[in-house]
C-alpha cells in the first residue's frame, strides 16, 4: 500500500528471475534478464491504451442510464468497445510473451518470438467468434491456430519451436 503498487514490478522481477533459475534442463537453469523499469514503462503504456476506453466507456454508459434515447447508441458503442477491448488484449498478450521469451536465456542462448502481435490477435478474435457461434462447441477446435501460432513463433537462437498438426502433418 505505501508503494501505490508500484514495488510489484520489482517483485515480479525477483519472483521470475526464482523461477527462471529453478527451472533446470540437462542440469543447466535458465536465466530472466529482465528489469522493474521495463515492467513499469510496458504498464504506462497499457495504461495509455486501456484507461481512455474504459473512461469513455463509463461515460457512456452513464449517460445511456439517464438517457433511454441513448441506449442504442450505448449498444453500438459497447459492441465497438468489447470488440477493440479484446483484440488489443491478445495483442498485450502476445507482447507480453514476446518481452518474457527476449528476456529468457539459456546456455547464453536468447528466446525470441517472431511473428506479429496483429496476426495473434485475429487469430484470437477468430477463435471467439467461433466459440460463440457454436455456443463453446467449437472452442477446443478454436483455440488450436491460436495457440499453434505462438508456439510456431517461439525460439531459441536460431530454433524454432514446433507444434504439430492434429492430421501428423
């Protein structure tokens, strides 16, 4: 509380930098390279991004609750802001994994992922519209390019990660 929550960058910071080096493969840990500094700039950046959204988002609904004329209005807008809130959350999302992977290293080999957060996004979107289509039948069958596409898109050095298909191709 004294902190404003702003020691929980350098809290994750320590927390990954633990798990990082308990994790052990051919008895060598892996390393976090990553600082509370970045952690700190990448949040104002989402701050940024989200916080007018939300605020317009609050007023409009505010005024849709004194105005019943404003309600189709406040639909249209709601439809807009849940659409762009979740595609700019699974492109956060990919941005994020892309910072912890070019912040991971191993035997002094850098992770990296490739790709673009865009791309990861629509696959993303793509896959909600297909679970609500379907009533959350499809989702299992949703979520496979968009996970597939981000483990296409890890590496390490020059290695990429594989993730076979469902058909053994």
């Amino acid at each position: 509380i004294p902190t404003l929550g702003f020691y929980r960058f350098w809290a994750k910071t320590k927390l990954r930098r633990h798990f990082w080096s308990s994790v052990k493969l051919d008895g060598e840990s892996f390393e976090y390279t990553g600082t509370p500094k970045e952690l700190l700039i990448g949040f104002f950046v989402a701050l940024i991004v989200f916080l007018p959204m939300i605020l317009i988002m609050t007023g409009v609904s505010f005024l849709a609750a004194s105005d019943p004329d404003f309600r189709i209005v406040f639909g249209i807008t709601y439809f807009i802001f849940i659409t762009l809130f979740s595609f700019l959350s699974f492109y956060a999302f990919f941005a994020a994994r892309r910072y912890r992977m070019s912040r991971t290293v191993f035997r002094g080999i850098r992770g990296a992922m490739i790709g673009k957060p865009s791309a990861y996004a629509l696959r993303g979107m793509r896959m909600i519209l297909l679970s609500a289509l379907t009533l959350g039948i499809a989702t299992p069958y949703a979520e496979i390019p968009v996970t597939r596409y981000l483990v296409k898109n890890s590496r390490f050095g020059n290695q990429d990660f594989d993730c076979p298909s469902l058909h053994g191709g």
